[in-house]
RNA sequence: GGAGGGGUUCCCGAGUGGCCAAAGGGAGCAGACUGUAAAUCUGCCGGCGCAGCCUACGGAGGUUCGAAUCCUCCCCCCUCCA
C-alpha cells in the first residue's frame, strides 16, 4: 500500500556502484542521489524552485525541530509539509536521531524512547520510536526514518552493542507504529566502529524488514577509513532491490567512495552550510572565498559550473558580499555548492550509466590528488 | 583673547606610577564545519636572532629605582564664553 517502490537499474561492471529510480508518494528519484538538508523546513537561504532548478530530486527535513517549532500537528493542518514549504517533490525525515547525538548534553536516553530538554526554550519532550513515526506520518514524509541512536564516536564496544540493540528494539517499534502507510520507512544500521555489532545490527534491521537502510552513525569524527569499512562490511549484508543511505556523508570523495561500495543515497549539511560559511567547492579544490588572493579576481568560483553564481559574479563581487556581510552572498554561496553537489551525482549516474565509473573514479584521483581514500581533513 | 575637555597600537576605545606590548570592540588574516542549537565557532593580530631584547600611548625635556599614567614647554583637535 505504500506508494514507494526502489528499481535496480544497472550495476557497474567494475565497482559495486548502482544506478537505481526510487519512486516516492512525490515522485521519482534517480539515484544516486544525495538530498540537500531542509531541517526546519527549507533549504536555508534558497527558494524551492531553486532547490529544484539546482537539480535537487529530494530533500530531507527534520523530525525533532519540526515537532518543536511549529509543530507537526500545526504543519499537518496546513496541509502537510509539502505544502506548508511549497517543495511539492520527495521528502525524506530524519528521525531525531541525530539529535538524540549533537544534543547529547539536553538529553537522557532510556529503553521507553529520549527525554528531550529543547535547545528552544527549555522545555521537555519525550521522543519515542512511535512519536517519531507518528511526527513523520503527520508530516507527511515520503521516506521517515526509524527513530535510533546516532552512536557516539568514539564509543567502547559495550556501550556500542547496547545502543545498538536498543536502535533494533526501536527500529521494530517503529515499524509496527506506522498508521498512514503513506510514507516508506527506513531502517538504520548502527554498532559504532565494531564489525561485529555492524553484522548483527544489519542482519536483525534487514529481518525487521524495511523499504530502504540506512547506516548511521558516520562522519561523526571516524577516520575515512573507519568510515568506509563500515561500508563494506554492511554492504554485502543488504538486499539488492532496497536503496541505502549513508547519512550525513559528506564530502564528494566520500560519496563517490561510498557510491563505488555500493551506496545509493546521501545527505549532508556541508554543502550549505559551508556555503553560509564561505567555503565553495570547485574542481579544484576548496575555495574559500574570503581570502584576501580574490579581492579582485575576476574570474568565476569554478569555470567548470555553469551554476548561476558562476555564470553572473566574480570571485571579487562574491568576496565583497561575504565580507560585507550581505545575505546575498549567502545565497549566491549556497547557489554554487548545492549545483556543485547536484552536478557531481549527475555526473556519477553518468558514468554508472555507461559502465565507466572505474575510469571516472581514477580521473578524480587524478584531479584530487587521492580521490577515494583519503585522509582526514584533506581539501575536498 | 578667556575657560574647560582631549590627543593611546590600522580604526573606535579602556587604562591615570610598577601586575602594560597596553582591556574590549571593529577591521584585517587564517583554520574548522559531515542524518544543521551554525549567516556559526576557533586562532592570530608591533618587530626580532622570541624564557630575552627593541620600538610604541601627539612632540621635546624633566621628576622617579620605575612613566601611557606626575611636572614644564610646544603642536594639534573639540566645546563654551568674548
């Protein structure tokens, strides 16, 4: 009954990488695919049709924040979160889970769900795997996510298995508290940096049963390699014919190295939030538009985008609006790196398409210096 | 002409005998950012041969063991009176 259903569309012939079309209650999505963030529902700084134009399919928005401002029942009664925002694609609802991790100091985890003290104005709200899924349905979410514990890093191996096995317990209460089935949901995989607790976490989330997985709890400040084994340990483990999704990845050399192991789908705040913060993506590296070397460049962010910041302003006007603090410059910032993002996926369906992902991936080691394992902090 | 106030490191501005290369802003220069408590946060911000030295608080001189701080003269700015 749900209107969500995931299409294996070709496999690459040399790498793990998949071209797939996942088609939500909202419409389709190619993948793979990554999904700008709208955690308070909107893309921060840009209009929807831009968020569109740029060639975003889907986006994702926020369970905890919505539930606290405006609230979701207010949103449910304008008429659903499509609406209230005017984005009428795909939406996809992360859970609060992350917020049970970058809240850790206003919150207190317990087996019945988290009891929130809200970073708003103090007060406290009890997160449960079936409020969770209750918040999303009322959201009107295309894909919710189960609600989990985004697992600390570093983490020792008992806490890790018992944050893991309560993400389990959680997982299967949020299946059964689906009313609607209007929107997919997602099971998400934790177990920290431990092989064994990654198994077993995936093997009982796959018996659960779900329309996609997840892995969570990355990039929360693992090695690259740590990330990228945890990829290839749960990979194998999954269905073929369900999506998955590494949250909160990241850079492009880390989704291109998550794509070629065999990921599908993405999000990440970097993109914009680095953009508010001045630093643009380009091929040839991080460019942080504030240095002092572009007060009168005049040429584009990256000659290679053809993104409309790059198509009217020079790296000088750009460097002017950050420096003067006007919002425009976050916009236009903003601009820049989404189309960045939404162009590199474009490019790597491309490729998967026509079976050249290998060569793609060396042409991008060659450009970055090291394209897939990196190491840490390295520009772009 | 008279009375008063003031001149501090790129800018604003605190400091009124030693704890002062001098608070705090700003500007500037860098770094970070990974399921967004983020248009945020962090660092640097006189020079050098850097556990020390040099140059600096309008200028010149003086008092003092020691002066951005006290005294004398000079220059400049502001306010009021004539």
């Amino acid at each position: 009954m749900t209107p969500f259903s995931f299409r294996l569309l070709r496999k690459d012939p040399a790498t793990k990488a998949r071209l797939g079309l996942m088609k939500t209650a909202h419409g389709l999505v190619q993948t793979p695919a990554f999904m700008p963030v709208g955690t308070q529902g909107t893309v921060k700084g840009l209009l929807p049709e831009t968020v569109r134009g740029l060639g975003a399919q889907m986006i994702l928005a926020n369970t905890y924040h919505l539930y606290l401002r405006p609230g979701h029942r207010l949103i449910e009664d304008m008429g659903g979160l499509h609406r209230f925002m005017n984005w009428p694609g795909p939406i996809l609802t992360d859970s609060g889970g992350f917020q049970v991790h970058s809240l850790a100091g206003l919150r207190k985890i317990s087996e019945e769900g988290v009891l929130f003290q809200s970073h708003i104005d103090g007060s406290r709200h009890v997160l449960t795997p079936e409020k969770a899924v209750e918040i999303q349905e009322s959201l009107g979410s295309d894909i919710m996510m189960c609600f989990d514990e985004c697992t600390p890093y570093p983490a020792d191996h008992d806490y890790a298995r018992k944050s893991m096995e309560r993400t389990l317990r959680w997982a299967k209460r949020c299946r059964d508290a689906r009313k609607t089935g209007r929107g997919a949901l997602f099971g998400i995989i934790q177990g920290g940096m431990y092989p064994d607790l990654r198994e077993k976490s995936v093997e009982e989330t796959v018996k659960t049963g779900f329309d996609g997985y997840a892995l969570g709890g990355l990039s929360v400040g693992e090695t690259k390699e740590d990330m990228l084994r945890v990829v290839e340990i749960a990979e194998p483990l999954l269905p073929d014919d369900r999506p998955r999704y590494v949250m909160g990845v990241g850079m492009p050399e880390d989704i291109l190295a998550c794509v070629t192991r065999g990921i599908d789908l993405f999000d990440c705040v970097l993109p914009t939030r680095t953009a508010r913060n001045g630093m643009l993506f380009t091929n040839s590296g991080k460019l942080v538009i504030r240095h002092a070397q572009y007060r009168n460049d005049e040429g584009p962010v990256d000659g290679d985008c053809d993104c409309y910041t790059c198509r009217h302003y020079s790296r000088a006007y750009l460097r002017h609006l950050f420096m003067a603090g006007e919002i425009l410059a976050l916009v236009l910032n903003t601009i820049h790196n989404v189309r960045y993002y939404m162009r590199f996926m474009e490019t790597l369906r491309a490729a998967i398409r026509s079976g050249e992902m290998a060569g793609f991936q060396e042409d991008f080691k060659k450009k970055r210096g090291n394209g897939d394992r990196v190491h840490d902090r390295e520009p772009l």
